[in-house]
C-alpha cells in the first residue's frame, strides 16, 4: 500500500493540506494526504475564499492571520466622520489615517486624507478642508454576514474540515467508498448535504463556559444510528455536525476524539477508540493500583498519581457531557431562522467583545498606537469604539497605578474591574459606560504620560 495517496481521489503526488484553513486559525493541523491542486488548491478558489473573506471581522479581532502574509484580514466597514458616512476596507482603526489611505464617502462627494495628498487630489485649495480628527464625531459601523453560515461554501468547508481530521487521525491513505457521499459533497457541491447547524442556546453556553474564547472544536462520535459524526464549532460561534461515514469503517479504530484549537497557537487533544473506552480510561484513572506514596507532610502520608501529572482530568468530563449531548439533542437545521439567527448574532457579539481580554489583542493595540516615534495620544471625545477606549482605558490604569508588571490574570482583573463585572457577568461595553471611560480619562491630568507608561509595561510583557 502506498505510504501517502489522496483521500479524496487516490492520486500518490500529494501534499499537506492546511485542514482548517490557516487564516482562519493560529493553530495549524494539516493532512498530508491530499493532492496539491485539485483538492487543495482548489478549494480555495471553490468555497473557502468566499468564507475566510466573510470572516474578516472576526478573524481580524482575534488577532488571527494567515502565515502567508504579514497582515491581518482587511474588512468591510462604514466610518461616519463629521456626519459624512465614508465606505472603506481596514484592518485597524489606525489603519484609517496613517497618510497613505484616502477615504471616498458613500456619495462620492467626499474624500479624507493627509492635507498633502488631498491636496494634490483636489488640483484646487479652494476645494479643501482641514479638520482635526482628535475632536470631530466618528463612529464606525460593521455589518455582520450572516447567511455566511448557511451558505453551501461554508457547509462545504465544514465537511472538508471534518473529513480532513476524521481521515488524518485514523491514519487514513487512500480514496475509500466509505466517504463517498462527503467527497462528492466536499469536491462537487453535489449528493446528499451531510451538515446540519445546531440551535440549541443551552448547548452553545455550556461549550463556551469550558473552552477559551475563539477556539476551535472538534468532536467526533458515532451516533445512535451507527454514522460516523464529527462535530464542528466555528470560533465557538457556530456548531455543526457533520456525517463522514454511514457506518464505522473498518480501518479507522478511533471513533471517539476531541480537539481545542486556541487563538494563542495552544490546543488541547483527546483520541479513544470509542466512547466506552474513554470511560474506562478515565475511571482506571483513579484506580487505587495507579497512585504511589509521596512526601510525609507533618507525619501526613500522601500519595501521587503515577501518570495524571500529564493527563488533564477536567477535560474528560467536559468531553463526555458533550458527547451525551450530541448524541442526545438533534434540534439541527440548515436553513436560518430566528431562532439561530439569534444565537449566532450574541455568539458573535461575545467573540468580538471578549476578545479584548487577551495577551494578543493589547501587545498588538500597542504595537499600532505606540511605535517608536508616534504623534503624542490624544483622545477624541466625540469617536465611538468600544474596544478601541477599553484597551485606551486599561493602559491607563497601568499607567495611573504604577503597575509594573502585567499577565493575563491582572489584565481580566482591570478590565473587569473597569466594567463592573462579576464573576458569571458578561463583557459587554454599553454607551454610557464607553463615555464615563473617556470622561475619566480625559479629566485626569496627564493622562498621556499614563497611556505612554502603560504601553511601556506592555511592551515589556514576554512574548
């Protein structure tokens, strides 16, 4: 038998195909068992394009970006700027007046740029207008595609993901008429669809309460009909099963995985041959034969676990109700309908709050605001971005309080602290609290020496 051929035709030149694509995750997990260009290359241009280009936003606010370039994922926006709305593409709010870019506005009556290209545009002074962009109203509006999710590029994509991983972690080599329908699916668009999207709230709260904000997950089961399953929750925003074979096939052992893919490049993996033994597995765990005597504490006698030092036993349990679930609830749909259009819009609303909170977002907010040389901070009081005034808002604080030192525990606590969140609260950044933050901030005296100060700790932060 070959060592390497194409899962999806058999062909032996093969290569390693990104099976989530690499701009939409930090944490690569490829199969090396698809051909280079008619079922890797090609899939680009066939669906996943369409759906890495709809995801802009989110990938953007993630701080995720392709290995094959340097910048993040540029995304549709409107900037309204003095009352006059302008249409734009961006990758940062930064990105908006850096010199280089011109704005057009939505009537093509106007254009905003640095008063020497304008200048050199308009061919007349007369025509010209300066305006101070630290004191004028801006706000910027994103609109969030929905139907992306219900798309056949993104059902398509989906099934390539579960196929792809499905296939890699059972050592999969070869075409195989067991995957028939999801290759005819994944490759033509054609056959039955063999994703569904779940619509159940309290399964998406229950997934989101356990993994880290962003990540990835897959699942993979055998359901009580016999049929392969694999479960996919987009950056926790969406979750879809997906069918990768009517019945188990009979060279591929292990039927019960999971997989965490986290924004910070980390993941965190389970692979049993099927659910029983998984159980078995766990509860052997804490069969009195595994644990040894340890230290003598003050006379106490202790014991330690032979093996558990490398096994996280918290997962296990997360996995199985899971798993129950899945296996349980099928209140899946293909179409939208009110019901999942609203998971889906408060799923996304949380993803792009929350992801302020992490080490990445704020070294990368400095990086943009505080290269060497800058002009000096000065905060418009009429602009509108949340995000934008919290991580303004928490490298004051550094700042203000003389905090030298910064992790990722002290950073939720200042943030946290600054929305007034208790422990199960939610991030979320109202009008009225985005005003108080910049009240406060702007009636501190100095506060852009504290600003400075505080992206000084940042930028000391390790890597």
């Amino acid at each position: 038998m070959e060592k390497h051929a194409c899962i999806y035709c058999g062909n032996t030149e093969t290569s390693e195909s990104d099976i989530i694509p690499d701009a939409l995750t930090n944490a690569r997990i490829t199969n090396k068992n698809v051909c280079k260009t008619e079922h890797n290359n090609k899939f680009s241009d066939l669906f996943e394009s369409e759906v890495i280009e709809a995801l802009a936003l989110i990938t953007n606010e993630l701080d995720i970006k392709s290995h094959k370039g340097e910048n993040y994922a540029a995304y549709p926006a409107k900037i309204e700027i003095d009352g006059i709305e302008y249409s734009t593409k961006m990758i940062s709010e930064k990105d908006l007046f850096n010199g280089r870019k011109v704005l057009v506005s939505t009537d093509k009556k106007h254009k905003l740029s640095s008063m020497d290209k304008i200048t050199k545009i308009a061919k007349d002074s007369r025509k010209v207008s300066e305006v101070d962009i630290n004191k004028i109203p801006l706000y910027k509006r994103v609109e969030i595609n929905i139907n992306i999710y219900f798309s056949e590029k993104m059902f398509r994509m989906i099934s390539k993901i579960a196929y792809e991983w499905y296939c890699s972690r059972n050592g999969v080599v070869g075409y195989h008429d067991e995957f028939e329908n999801i290759v005819k699916f994944i490759t033509l668009g054609k056959g039955d669809n063999p994703v569904t999207i779940f619509q159940n709230e309290e399964l998406y709260k229950y997934c989101g309460q356990q993994i880290s904000l962003g990540s990835h997950c897959l699942f993979a089961l055998v359901d009580n009909t016999g049929k392969v399953n694999v479960i996919v929750s987009l950056f926790g925003i969406a979750m879809y099963r997906v069918v990768v074979s009517d019945a188990i096939p009979a060279f591929c052992k292990n039927n019960f995985m999971f997989m965490e893919l986290r924004t910070d490049s980390s993941r965190k993996e389970l692979t049993h041959v099927s659910y029983e033994e998984a159980e078995n597995y766990f509860f052997e765990l804490f069969n009195p034969s595994n644990f040894i005597e340890g230290a003598n504490i003050a006379g106490t006698h202790i014991v330690i676990h032979k093996e558990i030092s490398n096994i996280d036993v918290v997962l296990y349990p997360f996995v199985f109700n899971m798993m129950k679930c899945f296996l349980e609830i099928r209140d899946e749909i293909q179409e939208p309908n009110e019901k999942i259009v609203k998971i889906l819009k408060c799923n996304i609303q949380e993803v792009l709050q929350a992801s302020t909170l992490h080490k990445k977002s704020i070294q990368r907010f400095v990086k943009e605001y505080f290269s060497d040389g800058h002009e000096p901070i000065r905060l418009n009081p009429n602009a509108s971005n949340k995000k934008t005034t919290l991580l303004f808002y928490i490298l004051f604080v550094i700042g203000r309080d003389n905090i030298e030192c910064i992790d990722d525990k002290s950073l939720q606590e200042i943030a946290k602290e600054a929305l007034d969140m208790g422990v199960k609260s939610e991030l979320i950044v109202t009008d009225e609290l985005e005003k108080k933050l910049q009240n406060e901030m702007l009636s501190t005296e100095g506060y852009g020496d504290m600003l400075e100060k505080g992206a000084e700790v940042i930028k000391k932060w390790e890597e």
